[in-house]
C-alpha cells in the first residue's frame, strides 16, 4: 500500500502527479510493483531510486506535482524534519491507471 495525503489524489488521477519521494528507513518498493492507493486504486511503480535530497531537480519537483524544487523540498521538510536529513531517501516514480495487463 501506498500511501498519499487527500490532497495528491487529484493530481494523480489527473496525471499531474507522477512521482512521489519519501524517506523510510529502507527500500519498501520496487519497479514493475503494482500497489493500492486508498481512495484511488492502484498504482504501477516504473522506477524506485535512490536520491539524496539536495540532488532533486526541477524535474522531479514538476513529476511530483510541485511548482518549485523549493516547493517541494519545503513539503519534504515539513513532513519529515530532521529525518530529510538522516535517512534514505527514494524517488518513486508510478503510472495510474494500472491497466489489466500490467496488475498481473
């Protein structure tokens, strides 16, 4: 399962949202995964890297749905503090919707 805030949904579904990045504590996805978004449906993840915060580019603030690299390191900052910092950190990229044929 992976999880987003309310507010990335839409997004999502209207293909603004293309890329999410979270630290955890270890690798949790991996490429070619399908994965369930309460409240949307599935999701198929296309590439999960590894990434040092202060590496993400203009590109991945765009895919994630951030109108900035400021942007979306500041929503970084804001959810995980300290731990931006100290753990992993991975860029999940993930097309929605996940047709028949790639939910096998």
């Amino acid at each position: 399962m992976l999880l987003f805030k309310k507010k990335f949904l839409e997004p999502i579904a209207s293909g603004a949202k293309r890329q999410t990045v979270r630290i955890w504590p270890k690798r949790r996805l991996r490429a070619g995964q399908v994965e369930f978004v309460p409240g949307l449906g599935k999701v198929l993840v296309t590439a999960f890297e590894d990434v040092r915060p202060e590496a993400l580019t203009e590109e991945d603030a765009r895919l994630d749905g951030f109108a900035s690299r400021e942007a979306l390191l500041a929503e970084l900052r804001a959810l995980y503090g300290d731990r931006l910092e100290t753990l992993p950190c991975f860029r999940i990229r993930f097309t929605f919707p996940v047709t028949p044929d790639q939910a096998k």
